[in-house]
C-alpha cells in the first residue's frame, strides 16, 4: 500500500513537472528576445527527455525488483552461490 502511494506522488509530481515544461515552451515560443530563444530549446529539450528518463526509471525498478523476487522466492542469499 505505501509503494502504491509513492508512485501516485511520483505520478503527480512528474505530470506537473512536464505540464509546467510544456507551457513554459508555449509561453517562450510567443516571446521575442534573444535569450527566449535559447530557454525554448531548453524547455523543448527536456519536455522530450523527461518522459524518456521516467519510462527509463520505471524499467529499471521492473527489472530489479523481479530480479530481487526471484532471489526470494528461492530462499537463496547472496553469499550462499559463492564457493570457495
């Protein structure tokens, strides 16, 4: 249960990140300076990498924790595959 709430607040967390990403893009697309120019790319650049990382993320805690269920349901520790 508290794993299901952490990702909910992560959830949250990264859709106003990426909404506020998304509509600082818009608002410095509008603007004419030299300097908007620059912070466009910017927020552009991570409005496509944060969803990237966050797939990423996710991936990597599906792959290990199955890799860590496993462990457990053989009753194997870590150690005990070493033989010297």
């Amino acid at each position: 249960m508290k794993q299901k709430k952490q990702k909910r607040i992560l959830a949250w967390v990264g859709l106003i990140l990426l909404a506020g990403l998304l509509i600082a893009t818009f608002v410095l697309a509008l603007i004419d300076a030299p300097w908007a120019q620059n912070a466009f790319k910017m927020c552009l650049g991570f409005s496509i990498l944060l969803p990237v990382l966050i797939y990423v993320w996710l991936m990597l805690h599906r792959v290990l924790k199955s890799k860590d269920s496993e462990t457990d349901e053989k009753g194997d520790s870590h150690d005990s595959n070493r033989h010297f």
